[in-house]
C-alpha cells in the first residue's frame, strides 16, 4: 500500500511522483494513458526507485493501492480537473483529500474546496513552481486549503520541497484558493521578471547591435552581484547557447511570439477586479499578446522604418534599472496578495509567501531574503517600494530606470515593462497627483460629485452652470 497517490504523469506529474519516492515515501501512480504510465515506470526503474512506486492502470486501482485515509494529487492540465474529479470523488470516502497541484485558477478552487467539503473531502489547492527541475529535486509549493486537511499530508510535501538554508519552501498560506492565487501572483512577478529581462536584451539587440552571446556575457557578470537570480542565470545560458543546425545563436533562429497559459492574464484580471493595478505585469502580459502579431509589426516597420543602433543606456544604468523594475514588480504583487487576502478572508503571511520563495521556484533570488525581512519589519503604506532597506536600490535604481525608459523612448524601442514600473513609481512619489482634475471632469458631465480639500463632506458640485 501506498501513502500517497498521484494522477496525472505529465513532465511535472512523474517527476513530483519520483521525487516523492525519493524522498521515502511509497507512491501510487496513474494516467489516463498506459503509455505514460509504462513510461514512468521505466523513469522510475532507471532511478533505482521501482521499489517505492505502485504503477495502477486507472483511477480506481490507484485509490486501492493507498493507505487510509486516502491522499491523492491530481497533477492535469486546468481544463481537466473537473473530470478527473468528477471520477475520483466517488472513488474516495470521507476524510479522504484530493490535492489539485496544477496551476488552477483560484476561484475554481473556493469553488472544488466547498463542493468537496459538502461531501466529507478534503481539497487542496496546491501552487508547485520550479518547471522539470524543480519538481524532481525540490519545488516551492504554496498551500491552499483548511489547515486540517494539510495536516495529514504536510511531511511529505515539507520533504520533497525545495529547501533554503534548511527550511522547507512549502507553506500552508491560507483557506480553499489562498495556495492557488499566491502561485498565480507568482506567475505574474515571473512574466514581469521575464520582460524586464527581455527588454534589456531587446535594447541590447536593437539599440546597441551586441550580439546575443555578449548579451549572454552581461547577463552572466550581473548573476554574480545584486540581480541573482534563476532567471538571469538562465538567460545567460540561453543567449550563450549555439544552435546546432545553424550554427548560430540559438534565439536567433526562435521566433518572436511569446507563449502563455494563462496565469499571467488571471494575475491582471484579478488586480483590476480587486480595485488593484499591477502595471509590470500587466505590460508583461500585453507584452506577450504584442508579440503574437507579428505580420502587423512587420507592416508596421515598413511604414515607420526600423530602428538604427546608437547610443544606449549604459550596463550600470541597465543593472540597477533591471533591479528597482524588480522591487516594484513585487511591490504590486505583494499589494495584490494583500488586497486579495482582505477581501477573502485569508489572513496571508505575505512575508512567509516571499520566504517559500527563496528557493526551488523560477522567481528565486537573492533579492527575495531581503524582500522577505522588509515584509517581516511592515512594509510603511503597504508598499515595498518604500521599505527602508530598499531605500538606497529605490533612490538610485529610479534614476536609472528613468534613464533607461527616455532612453529607449527617444529611440524608439519598446520597454512596456520598464514604462510601466516607472509609471508607477512616480504616481507613488507625487503627494498631489492630478485626479482632481478627472473628478471635476466627472462632475462637469454627470454631476457625479467631488470632495473639496477643505470640506470632507462627499458629492460636492463644481459651478459649471455658471458658464
Ligand atoms: C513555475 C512556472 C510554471 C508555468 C510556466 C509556463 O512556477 O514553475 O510558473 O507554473 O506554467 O512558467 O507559464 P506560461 O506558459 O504562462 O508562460
């Protein structure tokens, strides 16, 4: 018999699956698809771990093979959990606990956490970050789900996570979507992080005619100070990579539309429907959408010329622009979190969020301890942006971001992230903004009122009648 089953033997599902059995623990396993599970059986002979897996053909084999009360992990594409559910449930008994470990998005999960809970289930959303490699050797894992239902399962989860300085990455963040939201707005900060990064080298590219493997060089020289992080680290390996057909660089021969599944998009709709706006990452997605047109950018640049190399920003400017355009990603994303958390109910650790981030996930980086202890010390107006230990980064990093975006605006190259970040960070710096003058406009044409600076009393009208 096993401790824990899992279903779903995709690249992230087998090797969650090894790296359960890795860590000691018998697993059950299963896919809809025998192919994949003859698969993963041979993965997990080849790895010496034959002995710790139960390979069941469906799902009610695997449900016999568990000890009770039963675990399962359902490791499926989001547009699949719903069946799968639907043929797992009947199969379990109260007490049991299906744990969703794909990238759901949260409200599906409130919504299979109370259709489970009627039914004497438990339901965990569970947020795993950390690609094929994380998931074999040690992923960050946000919990989300009643704190009872994560009891039963925690020494598993706390073991095959990844660890920083002996520390699990793996926490229980809150109730039904908590886990599942927190790995969104995860997301969201890694397509932000991305488009930073890919801006810089855009810049790079276009404006200062570097070669990708130079590029790669920078990328690499700034992994060893302040920027450290996965994402730099791999991107220096990918603008150094040959591609052998070619013999060229392998992005050279890579195509300019970038992919998405969806988590990046579900981060924006869920700023904007919480009253929120997270601008890096907003750009980052309509980054991503951008790209995909690609005959229209092509029109474009034949109407309006290509742009020449000259004069660029330079790599000291870049690095601490590339690092305040971080911290304010982050700042957006932890106000998102808090923002979320109040409005559900969720009492979310946002410091212990940036913590199980530290390690295992594709966000990680040196940056995040520092993020971590600001939000532990209270981040003043719930900002990061204004956390005395970033002062120094914030002060200068601003310049250089503001360098960095005229820059590429006299140019003409895009930096939608950058410009975004900017943005923001200048409304936050300017005690009387301009809104007054949209409050009045609002006034003018449908008397829907104002609040004077010298008179708090609301639906105040201006004397627009009086020509
Ligand atoms: C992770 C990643 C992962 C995500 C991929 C692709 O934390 O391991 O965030 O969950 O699915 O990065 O996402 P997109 O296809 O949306 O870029």
């Amino acid at each position: 018999m096993a401790r824990i089953g899992l279903y779903g033997l995709g690249v992230m599902g087998a090797n969650l699956a090894l790296n359960i059995a890795d860590s000691g623990f018998d697993v059950a396993v299963s896919n809809r698809s025998q192919d994949a599970i003859d698969r993963f059986a041979d993965m997990a002979a080849a790895q010496g771990l034959a002995g710790r897996v139960v390979a069941q053909p469906d799902l009610a084999a695997l449900v016999g093979a568990l000890d009770q009360p039963r675990s399962v992990i359902v490791m499926v594409a989001a547009s699949a959990v719903d069946a799968v559910i639907a043929d797992l449930a009947p199969l379990l008994s109260q007490g049991d606990t299906i744990i969703d470990a794909g990238n759901a998005n949260f409200h599906d999960t409130r919504r299979r956490e109370g259709a489970m809970r009627e039914r004497g289930l438990h339901f965990i959303g569970m947020g795993v970050s950390g690609g094929e490699e994380g998931a074999r050797h040690g992923p960050s894992i946000m919990v989300g789900g009643a704190k009872a239902s994560y009891a039963p399962i925690r020494d598993i989860i706390e073991a095959i996570s990844a660890k920083y300085q002996g520390q699990p990455c793996a926490a229980h963040l809150g109730p039904d979507g908590a886990g599942h939201f927190v790995k969104t707005v995860h997301n969201g900060i890694e397509y932000a992080d991305m488009q930073i990064i890919a801006e810089v080298y855009g810049l790079l590219r276009d404006g200062a005619g570097w070669p990708p493997a130079r590029i790669g060089q920078l990328f690499e020289r700034w992994n060893k100070g302040p920027l450290q992080s996965y994402l730099i680290e791999i991107t220096g390996k990918v603008l150094q990579a040959t591609d052998p057909a070619t013999g060229g660089p392998v992005v050279d021969v890579i195509v300019d539309a970038a992919g998405q599944k969806g988590t990046g998009r579900w981060t924006v709709i869920e700023a904007l429907s919480l009253g929120q706006s997270a601008s890096s990452i907003e750009a980052a997605v309509a980054a991503r959408s951008w790209s995909a047109l690609r005959r229209a950018r092509a029109h474009g640049q034949e109407l309006f010329g290509a742009i020449e190399p000259g004069d660029i920003p330079g790599e000291e400017a870049l690095e601490q622009a590339l690092l305040a355009a971080k911290v304010i990603a982050y700042s957006q994303g932890f106000s998102l979190l808090q923002a979320a958390s109040d409005e559900y109910g969720w009492s979310l650790d946002l410091a212990r969020c940036a913590e199980i981030w530290r390690a295992g996930c594709i966000i990680r980086s040196a940056l995040l301890d520092d993020m971590a202890n600001a939000v532990r010390d209270g981040l003043p107006e719930g900002q990061l942006i204004f956390a005395p230990s970033f002062g120094d980064a914030m002060q200068t990093g601003a310049r250089a971001l503001r360098s960095v975006v005229s820059g590429a605006a006299l140019k003409g190259l895009p930096v939608p992230a950058f410009s975004g970040a900017l943005a923001f960070f200048d409304t936050m710096r300017q005690a009387r903004g301009s809104a007054n003058l949209i409050q009045a406009q609002r006034d003018f044409f449908g008397a829907h009122g104002f609040v004077r600076l010298d008179d708090a009393r609301r639906d105040q009208h201006g004397p627009w009648g009086q020509g």
